[in-house]
C-alpha cells in the first residue's frame, strides 16, 4: 500500500511472505549489480537481498510475490530470476 491508497491485489500476501521470509531485525546482505545504477526511476536503491544463503527475491519471485525488473542492461542474475 502506498500511504492512504489500499495494496494491490496480493499486495497483502506478498507483504507477509516477505516477512517470514526476512523478519524485522533480520541482518541482510545487499550487493549492488555491476552493471545497474545505483537507484532505480523511481529513486529506489537497486541492491539484490540475501539472507541465509537465501536470495530473497529469487525466492518472492518463486511464490509468485514479486515481478522481474527489467532493465536493460540486464542484472546480472536475470536468467535465474527468470526461470524462477
């Protein structure tokens, strides 16, 4: 949800799983792509999310809670996010 605006359809469910994937307090690694910028269009920190061995949007991708950002050129773990 964005401020007063209600989520999106699955919005909640993907809130959820993101938080039993990554639980408040978590330690995070976040690594930068070599070949993006450093904020996306919108300002956002472009940085992959790893916690555990676990690569966190792999797996919302997975669960079917996220959607590939697609950029061009693409990130360096596009193909594996794809197949997700």
């Amino acid at each position: 949800a964005h401020g007063a605006e209600p989520a999106e359809c699955y919005g909640d469910a993907a809130t959820d799983l993101m938080a039993q994937l990554v639980p408040a307090g978590t330690v995070l690694t976040l690594t930068t792509d070599p070949g993006q910028g450093d904020r996306d269009i919108y300002g956002r920190l472009l940085r992959y999310v790893d916690h555990d061995g676990l690569d966190v949007a792999h797996r919302l991708l997975e669960q079917g809670a996220a959607r590939l950002y697609d950029s061009e050129p693409a990130m360096a773990r596009t193909h594996d996010y794809r197949a997700a």
